[in-house]
C-alpha cells in the first residue's frame, strides 16, 4: 500500500545521510540514484544536503520542520511541522500513546486535527492497538530494510512503553521543543491560522509528554570571517585562543609561531572564531607566511580543521609555494566535510599546474567542470591556457 | 453501551483512510474543497525535507533556506486553494526552485551566481526535454535498446550497462571504471541523451 504511494519511495532526511555516508544497501542505494535521474528535486536535495559542512546539522531542519521525532513510524521520519501543524503527527503519538491502555481497550484513534465534525462523530479514545504500532513499524522497516537508523526501532519500544495520562486536550509538545531548542515560533505558520485552527478546536488527545528520542544534533555552520567563508568549529574547539602582541609585529618564524599559542597567562584570549579572523587578517594584508603559521597552529591541535587546512594552503599557494600548498589540499579534499571541495580542487589543480603535473592537473580542473559550480568557468579557462 | 459506542465508532474509524494513505492529488482536491491545512500539512511532511535540500543548493545558506522552505509552503497555502495541479512534486519542485532564484536575484548576490542561474535553467530544460527517461528506456524494446547502447561512446556504453542494466550504484562504477563520480553522472546524462536520439533515428 505505501509502495504505491508517489512519495513513498523517496529517501527520508535519514536515508539521505545514509546514502552519503555510504552506508545504504547497494539496492536502496541504486534506487535513490535512479530516482535522482527522474527526480530534479531529489536530486538538488541531496546535492544541498551534501554542500552542508556536516550533515548532521539538523538544527536548520529542525527549526523548519519542527522537532524530528522518530516515532517508529517513516511518518516521524519525514520531520513534523512544530507549530500549528504538528498536531498532524498526533496519529502516531496518540497511538502510541494509548498503547498502554490498549490491553483494556482495543480500539484505533484517528486524529483529525482541523475537522470539528469530525470530532464530534468520531470520538476520540485514547487508546490503540499494538498491532496499528507494530505495523507501522514493520511497514517502515519492510521498506528500507536494515539499512534505516536502528534508533527508529528503538523508539518504537519507547513510545510502546509511553503511559497514557489523563490530561487535557492541549498539548504542551511545541513547549517542549521550543525549551529544548530555544527556537522562536514559526511566526508565518502562526499567522496563517493553522496553529490557532487546531488549538481553537481542542484535540482531545493526550498531552502526556512521551519519551522523545532526539537523534543527535551537531551543528556546524558557514559562517562569513572577513569576506571569506568559515566552517564554524567553535563548539568543538578550544574556547580561548590567544594572539600574543609578537604577531602585530612580525619578527622571527618562532616568534610568530609562538605569538599564535593558545596558551597564554595573558588575560586577552580569542574565540576560536576570533582567532580564525586574525589569520584572515594577516592572509587579506598579503601577509601569508603569518598566516599559514597561525593556520598550522590550529592543524597542531586539530589536524582536521578545514579552516586551517584550507586557508592555509591558500596562504601557501599565494605565498608560492604549491608543494605545502598541496600537502594541505590534498588532506581538506578528504575531510568528511565538503564545504570548500569545489575549491580544494581547483586549487589542487593550480598548484599541479604550478608544478608542471600537467596531466593530474587537467583531470582536476574537468573534475571541476563536471561539477558545474562557481570555479567552472575558471577551470575552463585555465584548460584554454 | 458506552463500550458498544466506542466500539461502533471505531469500526468506522478502522476503515477510515489515514492521511497519510492519501495520494498527493486526493489530498490537493481535499484542500481544494474543504480548504484545511491540515492537507497541506501532509504535503508539507512528505517533501519539506526535499524543499529544504533544495534551497540549500541554491541558497548556499542554512538560515536562507530556512526562510525558504516557510515562504514556499505559505505560497502554496494560498495557490492551491485554487490552482489545479496534476503532479504535485514537478510544480513544487518549480515553485521552490523559482523562488530560491528569486531571492538570489533579490539579494543582488555576486555575477557569477546568475551564471548558476542560467546554467541551472538550461540544464534543468535539456534533462527534461532531450534526456531518455526510464519509461521510455522500457517502452523501447530491450532488443532495440540493446542495439542503441552498442552504438553509444565506450565511456557512455560502460556506464549506461552497469547502472541501467546491472543496477550499480555510482560508487560502484567509479570503482570499477576509475572514472570520477562527476565522470560518471555525466557519462549517464549524455548517454541517455544520444541512446534517445539513435531509438528516435531508427523508429
């Protein structure tokens, strides 16, 4: 039944990160490849989710589409819209919900969350079968197979085990998720009247919080530092970083070097971002050899900073100097994150060129022209040459 | 009694379709006649992640496409109301793509942005018009088809097999062929493309 359903062949978030993360089945894998052919949205789809620098970064989802909330079900799946339209998603809570009455009374609940009437008529128990659950999960699992986030499985038990509480119809749902993300309303949905809709007509469903599974969340953004782009790390780096008076005045390479230490009893400490801009700084006044030591001080500590490893190449590579330039592009055109891979290997290519690895060089800049990107019509210019 | 009522409401409540059950065109001609969101609400749980990806590519900025997605889905509360559309994922696939180029139109991004545009446009109306779909690869005839394939560039013919008719994945055939997956993709494009040509000069 879900099979004919247009939409339900298509990749969920999960499956998205799966596919790119190599760790679909080769069937599933194929299919969604298949469909991107046939499929221009799909096909942007993943291409924008792989431009993001770390796929996880869910945030940005989230705030769109509401808390994900895997319920077990490929509904929970596809994201749930938090304001006024996350009561839609109230089948599958209520359900679940109601299971821990369902050994007393086997009944299925609907909700229909704008339809007055059909309140009414239908009235609505809090209660429902294991057998509903269990086919929507079995449903969701038969589809996409083992490949599909075991956590999905798992919270099928939590919300199976989720306790049915006599509550009122209001659910404190966009609360929870608002507290827990601290994510303003979606103002534009408020005022489109779908949330006051559904709240005007008091769903009768509980509001019992069950237990929400929340898939870990790392956010990692692009950030803009002196006109270039930035992956922001500032969460999984150092706090304080330090830029000693020595790099002002640049002298020996040791004493820049040590002007970049993060450790300093002095009390004016940077932010990792702080710190990133001052790179910036001394790369934007053509002073790259300052630059390049602040970017491998960073690489000391974190060897896979694509800041560090991507600037930094760029400070050697405007420094002339393609053979470092090279060490550093080759390792950021294997970092997990894809931020700047159009770049890297236009870069990559350069510095071939630069190094009289014509050949290597011209395979790199048609990568790039495959790619179709912003470095496409420099590539095909430096070919021209 | 109240059991039996529970009970009565329930069987009918067990054959009531879900939502979720709904095609997307059912559910647009729910909206269209009732006019309640919670229609597009469904519509809005099975695509907004795809929306969402979109504006990312086009938008380059998780905040931007943010924005987006909202602005696309408030447009479609208002459209299709009254707007008839007969394959729901094509047209939101236009809408949303429209209106990510409009808001890099807007913002006044860098020149090279509008040769994405024009790139973009251009490749999305040769893949729609001038590429061999798959319905067409089946209606062909698989002797015919066949036929074509040899007919096809060694790259193109190599890449056309293992995914079409081996079922490969990208990676697969990029390790199998050592061509790039930017390589493959493309080999895959200008294959269909030319295998279209050769059935439509042998009909």
């Amino acid at each position: 039944m879900k099979r004919s359903l247009e939409h339900s062949v298509l990749p969920t978030v999960d499956e998205i990160k799966l596919y790119q993360e190599g760790k679909l089945s080769k069937s599933r894998t194929h299919e969604i490849e298949l469909l991107t052919q046939e499929n221009p949205m799909l096909a942007d789809a993943i291409e924008g989710y792989a431009a993001m620098p770390l796929f996880g970064a869910m945030p940005g989802v989230t705030a769109v589409l509401g808390q994900k909330v895997v319920v077990g079900s490929s509904q929970g799946a596809a994201g749930i819209l938090k304001s006024g339209v996350s009561l839609l998603h109230l089948n599958s809570w209520v359900v679940g919900l109601g299971v821990g009455v369902a050994a007393t009374v086997a009944t299925v609940v609907l909700v229909t969350t704008s339809d007055k009437s059909d309140l009414n008529e239908n009235e609505i128990v809090e209660s429902a079968t294991i057998s509903e659950t269990d086919e929507n999960v079995s449903e969701a699992t038969t589809n996409y197979e083992e490949e599909i986030n075991t956590q999905q499985i798992q919270n099928k038990d939590q919300v199976l085990s989720a306790s049915v509480a006599s509550e009122d119809a209001k659910t404190s749902e966009e609360s929870v998720k608002r507290e827990e993300y601290n994510i303003a309303p979606l103002a534009s949905l408020e005022t489109s009247g779908l949330k006051s809709s559904i709240a005007d007509k008091g769903i009768a469903a509980s509001s019992a919080k069950p237990e929400i599974e929340r898939t870990p969340i790392v956010a990692l953004g692009i950030v803009p530092v002196l006109n270039h782009r930035v992956v922001d790390y500032s969460n999984f780096t150092k706090k304080k970083w330090k830029l000693s008076d020595a790099c002002a005045n640049p002298g020996s390479a040791q004493d820049v070097a040590e002007g970049y230490s993060s450790e300093s009893d002095s009390e004016d400490y940077l932010t990792y971002l702080g710190y990133i801009r001052e790179c910036m700084d001394s790369y934007n006044k053509g002073n790259y050899k300052i630059a390049a030591f602040g970017f491998q001080h960073i690489l000391s500590q974190y060897p896979d900073d694509l800041n560090a490893l991507f600037y930094g190449a760029m400070s050697y590579y405007d420094n002339e100097q393609p053979v470092l330039a090279l060490e550093l592009l080759n390792k950021a055109a294997k970092n997990p994150i894809s931020a700047f891979r159009e770049e890297t290997f236009f870069y990559q290519a350069k510095c071939l060129k630069m190094l009289n690895r014509i050949d290597e060089s011209n395979q790199l800049f048609n990568e790039v022209i495959e790619r179709n990107g912003d470095f496409r019509d420099r590539a095909e210019a430096e070919l021209a040459d | 009694m109240k059991l039996t009522f529970v009970i009565s409401e329930n069987r009918r409540l067990f054959f009531k379709k879900k939502i979720s059950q709904h095609t997307d065109i059912e559910l647009l001609e729910k909206y269209r006649q009732d006019g309640k969101s919670v229609w597009i609400g469904e519509l809005y749980n099975r695509y907004s992640h795809l929306v969402f990806g979109l504006c990312l590519k086009y938008l380059k900025d998780e905040e931007s496409a943010r924005d987006a997605v909202l602005n696309i889905f408030e447009k479609l509360i208002a459209e299709l109301k009254s707007r008839e559309v007969s394959t729901f994922q094509h047209w939101l696939y236009s809408v949303s793509k429209n209106h990510c180029l409009m808001v890099l139109r807007s913002e006044s991004r860098e020149s090279k942005r509008k040769v994405v545009y024009h790139r973009e446009v251009s490749a999305h109306v040769l893949e729609e018009y001038d590429i061999l779909s798959h319905a067409q690869m089946r209606e062909a005839g698989l002797l015919r088809l066949e036929a074509a394939i040899q007919k096809l560039r060694e790259e193109q013919k190599v890449c056309i097999t293992q995914f079409y008719l081996k079922e490969r994945s990208y990676k697969e055939i990029v390790e199998s062929t050592g061509y790039s997956i930017g390589e493959v993709k493309s080999h895959l494009q200008n294959g269909r493309r030319n295998l279209k040509l050769i059935l439509e000069s042998t009909i």
